[in-house]
C-alpha cells in the first residue's frame, strides 16, 4: 500500500462529507452518547497541552477548549476541508491548534514530549496507512506519563455478524473480519481496516503499558441503527445498562467501538 496514495483517497472521501459532517453528527443521538462517554475518558487525565487525531469539524477539539484546565488543544487531520473548517473556528478560539497531516506528522509540528494526552474518537486509526509508525511518532511528542485515549471501529462486531447472516448477506457478515473493510456507508466505498484488541495490542505494547478497555454498542444498536432504540427510550436505557454489566465479561469486545487507554511509561 502507498500510503501517501492512501491518505489522498481517504481526504478526497471526507472532504465530500465535509460540509454536512458536523449537523449530522448533532443529531445522532448514540454518537451524542458515545462522544460524552469518550470525553469522560480523557477527562481523566492531565488534559493541559492535548491533541486529537481525526478531528474532523473540530467538535471535540471546541468542547476542551472551553475547559478551563486545558491550555492548547492541538489536532491533526488529513482532510484539507476539515482544516479550513476547523481554522476558522480558530480565530475565535485561540486554545485551537488545527494542523493539516495524519499522526505520522507529529514531529512535523509538535515538540517531542509536550503533549499530555492524545485522543482518537470514532476509529480515525482505522484509516492509518501505517499503525505501527503512528504509534511510534506519536509516542514520541507525548511527554513521560502521558496517554493516549483511541477508539477504533471492532473487528469482531457480533451483532453485525449475526443479524447480516440471518438475513442471508453473508458478504456483509464477514466484511469487517476482511483485511480491507468498506466503510459504513453502502453507496461510497472507503478503504480501511477494523482490528481486533489483540492486534491493536500488538501495535501499542511496544511503546506504551495498557491501562484501560472498554467496549461499546455491545447489545445497544449502533449509531446508523439509532432508531431501533430512540433517544431517551426505556429500551434504549436498558441496552446501555446491559452494556455496562458486560465490560465484566468476555464479551466486552462485541461492540461496534472498542476504546483504549495507553501510558507512556515513565
């Protein structure tokens, strides 16, 4: 794979999305959900200096930025409308530190140990050419101590697996156990791969100490299923409890996203 080819598709496809990205976003009630809970992760950490990969409209780097305890809240993305979006937002807020690249640009742009923590929402890692380089320059700026907060699309979705093959789509079933998934969308096809927390693991250990895992839409629907469970719903309540009881369990990495804590060690 050529991965600076790779990252030119992957720009070309969001930056069609762009325009419509962040309204659609406000109005799914599961990333709504998702979002606050991920957020609640990093709020957990030393969140002075912090950088999010993938920060598509620039919700999430806005949101720290009106948090008192956060000095700079830089963001790398490879999506060049993305960034103009994000820039504009810039001028008002001068805690935003937009930047044009993927994680393999780090050093580009930041001194080596000055980020407290990093944070990928919604499996931006998933569209990474090279993990295991981002893993190593990212490493690298994050200061001793530091962590880094990434959520990647599951490999192993079993609701996805289950429902697809009872409706006789077995292509479906198993496409995100293939190397090359498709994305979400059934209309625009975008290269990328699912992993499974064995293989996310093999790419941090090198450089990091797990410190936290956590699975999510294990039994509640997934975001473009958000309907099956309206917002508020007493079903939808339950499916979030019942997901709670079984981060316990072996089956905590079914869901639609598995969140991940890494610590540079000191």
């Amino acid at each position: 794979m050529n991965a600076e080819k790779y990252h030119k598709s992957v720009a070309d496809y969001y930056d069609e999305e762009a325009e419509s990205f962040e309204s659609r976003a406000n109005e799914n009630h599961v990333l709504k959900t998702l979002r606050d809970l991920f957020r609640e992760v990093v709020l957990k950490g030393d969140i002075k200096n912090i950088l999010e990969i993938g920060y598509g409209p620039g919700l999430d780097m806005v949101w720290f930025a009106g948090n008192e305890q956060t000095n700079t809240v830089s963001g790398l993305d490879i999506t060049p409308e993305f960034h103009k979006i994000v820039s504009a937002k810039a001028e008002r807020l001068p805690k935003l530190n937009p930047l044009l690249g993927g994680p393999e640009d780090c050093l580009k742009y930041l001194q080596p140990n000055s980020i407290d923590t990093i944070y990928v929402f919604f499996g931006a890692l998933n569209t990474c050419a090279e993990l295991d380089k981002a893993v190593t320059e990212m490493s690298k700026i994050l200061k001793p101590g530091g962590k880094i907060v990434a959520s990647f699309v599951n490999k192993w979705y079993a609701f996805d697996i289950v429902w697809n093959a009872l409706m006789l789509r077995p292509r479906k079933a198993i496409a995100r156990l293939r190397k090359v998934w498709g994305g979400y969308s059934p209309t625009r096809f975008l290269a990328s791969r699912c992993y499974s927390a064995r293989e996310v693991h093999a790419f941090f250990k090198k450089e990091f100490i797990k410190k936290r895992r956590t699975g999510y839409c294990i039994t509640h629907p997934a975001w473009y299923r958000h309907h099956w469970a309206p917002h508020q719903s007493t079903r939808s309540k339950v499916f979030y409890k019942l997901d709670t009881m079984l981060q316990w369990t072996p089956f905590w990495n079914l869901g639609e996203y598995s969140l991940y804590v890494y610590e540079k060690p000191v």
